[in-house]
C-alpha cells in the first residue's frame, strides 16, 4: 500500500498573490525613497539659500553699529512728557469695542440696547436697556455684577411702559466701570 500526500496544493494558489504583494512592497519602498532623496536634495539647495541670507544680515547689522541709549535725564524728561499727555487725555478703562465684546458675551435674549454713553474720561458707560420682562434684565445685572472685567456695576432706575400684553421694562441701567 502506497499513501501519497501533495502538501504543496494549497501554496501554489498563494503564489500569485504573494508575488504581486512583494512586488507593490518593492515598488512603494522605491517610490517612498526616492521620495525621501528628492526632498533631501531640495532642502539642502534651500540651507545654502538660507545659510546666504543669513550671512547678509549679519554684515548689514554689523554695518550698522550700536545704538547708544539716552541719557538717564532725557529718559525721564520722556517719561514726563507721556504722563503728562495721558493725563490730558484723561482715558481710562477699556476700549468701547471691547466693553462691548464682553456684553455680548452675558447678554440676555431678548434685550434691546437703547442707548450707550461711553464717558471715557471719567471711565464710566452708561446705558439703557429694553426688554419685555424684567427677569431677563436683571439677570443681565447679576451676570455684569459677577464679571470680573466690571469693577462697579449700578442700576440706577427702572421704568415700565405700556400697557397689558405690551408691557415693556426699561432700565435706565447701569454705571459700569470697566
């Protein structure tokens, strides 16, 4: 009795396909390393460029030589003269821009800004606001009291107009001092 057994029938349908695999293998790995030798050859052109350019700017600042500092007294007669001019100007706190950013931010659905007063000199806005309930408002008069960018938050008059379903809360609202 003779037994005979084929161990190779199942690596000869695998032949095909692993032939195939290594040769896309083979073709990545060349096409990923001439890549890579491309880019190296370009970025040593671009450090010689660089390297040039370099090189420029330093003979350009030491052409130019050194900048002495002002004297201590003319430094302070500048710093005189910026106080003083700051003092005439007499702004303080934020931009209105800003103060306005940080309002959107804590702003109630619903409100209307009637009216800004932005009085930079004293750094104080004042402003009116329009909303049908007064529960939005104040809420908006708790959150500016919580915010940290408001030192002094103040509501100084509310006024209901209209009448039944029309009823409106104004406030003559806030002192705020950014």
């Amino acid at each position: 009795m003779r037994i005979t057994a084929d161990f190779s029938a199942g690596l000869k349908d695998l032949a095909l396909p692993l032939a195939v695999g290594f040769w896309l293998l083979a073709a990545a790995g060349v096409y990923v390393s001439t890549d890579l030798w491309m880019r190296g050859t370009h970025m040593q052109h671009h450090r010689v460029a660089v390297r040039q350019r370099l090189d420029a700017w330093r003979r350009r600042v030491a052409g130019m030589g050194r900048v002495r500092a002002p004297a201590p007294a003319v430094l302070q007669e500048i710093e005189r003269r910026v106080a003083r001019v700051n003092a005439v100007s007499g702004v303080r706190g934020w931009p209105l821009l800003r103060v306005l950013a940080e309002l959107e931010t804590v702003w109630p659905k619903g409100a209307v800004l009637i009216r800004l007063t932005d009085q930079a000199n004293r750094g104080r806005i004042t402003f009116v606001v329009q909303s049908r309930n007064g529960r939005s408002l104040m809420g908006l008069l708790g959150r500016l009291q919580a915010q940290p960018h408001f030192q002094h938050v103040l509501l100084t008059k509310q006024v209901l107009t209209g009448a039944g379903a029309s009823v409106r809360c104004r406030f003559l609202l806030l002192e705020a001092r950014p």
